[in-house]
C-alpha cells in the first residue's frame, strides 16, 4: 500500500475518488435541509411536544438560519470583490 501511495498517479485517482465521495456526501446533505428544517418547524410548532424538545428545535433553527445567513453574506463579498477585481485588470 505504500508503494502505491508514493505514486504520482494513483494520488491522482485517489484524490479525484475521494473528491466524488465528499460531492456525493455534500449532496446528500444538502438534500436533507429542508427536511431536517421542516421536522424542526414541526417540533417548535407542537404544543404537546415538550418544552425542552420545543427548544432544542427552535434553538437548532436559529443557529442553522444564522450560519447561513453569515455564509451567504461572505459569498455576496466574496463576489463583489471579485467582480471589483475584475473590473480593474479590464481596465
């Protein structure tokens, strides 16, 4: 095995395998949110459903929709600054 490892081109293979799998993985998770969120509305949503459950959705919520939030706005700079960038080598 370590033989292989030290090969250029199966580092190559390996690392394009391991991409996939993390791409596949990514999709996966990405295909869950808006389930995972719509089981978390209903939970906050429960008046029968206990108080520390009621919470615990609601606090999980809270803390995925800032993530998000904070991840959206660094893209949105990320782009101006490219565009900026950009903009500039043109001119």
């Amino acid at each position: 095995m370590r033989g292989y490892l030290r090969e250029p081109e199966f580092q190559a293979r390996y690392r394009e395998a391991f991409g996939e799998l993390v791409q596949d993985a990514t999709r996966q998770a990405q295909q869950a949110i808006a389930p995972a969120l719509s089981t978390l509305r209903e939970i906050v949503e429960d008046e029968n459903a206990g108080a520390k459950a009621r919470i615990m959705a609601a606090r999980s919520t809270l803390e995925f929709a800032l993530r998000l939030t904070e991840q959206l706005d660094i893209i949105s700079r990320i782009e101006i600054l490219e565009h900026a960038i950009k903009e500039g080598v043109e001119q």
